[in-house]
C-alpha cells in the first residue's frame, strides 16, 4: 500500500465509523433510522407543538395581565362618585 491508498482507507474507514456512531446517537435518543422520513414528521410535529404552546402562554399572560388591568380601573373608579 502507498500513502495515497493509506490515505484513501483511512478516510472511507473515518466516514463508515462518523455514520455508525451517528446511528448510534439517533438510536439512544429513540429515533427510527429505518424510517428517516417519518422521523422527520416526528420532528416537524414537535417544532409545531413548541410553536404553539408559546403563542397559547402569551396569549394567556396577556388575557391575564388585561384583566387584573380592567379590575384595577374598576376599583379606582368605583370610588368615585359620579354626578354627586
């Protein structure tokens, strides 16, 4: 074997184990690597859901935030007489 050839191995031999050690890391997390498509659904759907779940918290933070507004207003103006 000349450098070349040496260099040749060592870099299929780099690629084969970066893929193995991937599937690896993809397996312990509980992706399917037989199925890379629907494990990108699975992906798109969580994104989705992260997504959501924000827009819903600060939509529920301003309702609230609004109402305690509103209740405060009602209290300052209840105290004061109107016409008396």
């Amino acid at each position: 074997m000349n450098e070349d050839q040496l260099r040749e191995f060592a870099r299929e031999g780099g690629k084969e184990g970066g893929r193995e050690a991937a599937q690896e890391v993809l397996r312990a997390l509980g992706v399917d690597i037989e199925h890379p498509f629907e494990a990108q659904k699975d992906m798109h759907f969580l994104r989705d859901l992260r997504k959501g779940t924000s827009s819903v918290k600060g939509k529920v933070i301003s309702t609230i935030v609004g109402a305690l507004a509103l209740a405060g207003l009602y209290k300052l103006l209840s105290r004061i007489r109107w016409g008396a």
